[in-house]
C-alpha cells in the first residue's frame, strides 16, 4: 500500500533499511493524505524537482502500514504527537527528526544543515 503523491515510495521496513544502508542521504516523510502531510510532501515534491538537491532521495511512507513501525518506533519520534513524522537519514543514521507540517523553508534549513557537503 502506497500513498497517491508524486514521490517514490518505501512500503517496506526491509525496504527503508536497504536504502538508508545504500544512499547517503535520504528523506522519508511518513504521513497519511491528510491537511499536516499533503504539504510536506509538495515542498519535497518541488525540491527534488528543483534539483537543488539532487545528492538527496525523497520518499514518502504510509504512516498506517504495519511496515511503517520502523519510522514510528525510532527513539527520536517517541515523543511525536503530529503527522507527518519526517525523518533524516546520513549514511545509515539518524540525523534530524520533525513532526507535524513543515514549511519549505524549515525543511530546507534541516537538508541543508544536515545534507551539505
């Protein structure tokens, strides 16, 4: 099960596993399709477009896949209240973590703090 947005998907924790392992930098919002998600997933969206930040894979996760447990069960989004939960992702770990909406600049700001380089 995926969602209806214009990313690439991870639909499973084997999944996500093997592309944080493989990729260096990796962005995964994992929502649903509702008013805090919908935007977060236009502004990644309109950044990989931009190719500004072509050194980082954008993908989206079903926050409701039993598979999702594996973002929803990370220590950094134990105290998540809000959809999306977002995750950053360098060379394998956990670099930055965010919940609820995002605006293109916030997003930005943590890409760049955390993917420059």
């Amino acid at each position: 099960m995926t969602l209806p947005t214009g990313l690439e998907h991870v639909a499973t924790a084997d999944e996500l596993t093997s592309l944080i392992a493989e990729t260096e930098h990796v962005m995964v919002c994992c929502g649903r399709m509702g008013p805090m998600c919908v935007p977060v997933y236009g502004v990644m969206e309109d950044l990989r477009d931009s190719g500004d930040y072509a050194h980082v894979e954008f993908r989206d996760m079903l926050f409701d896949s039993p598979e999702s447990h594996v973002i929803r069960d990370l220590p950094e989004c134990s105290s998540f209240r809000g959809l999306p939960f977002t995750v950053y992702f360098k060379n394998g770990s956990v670099v930055a973590a965010t919940s609820s909406i995002q605006s293109a600049e916030q997003i930005k700001a943590q890409l760049d703090q955390h993917f420059s380089g």
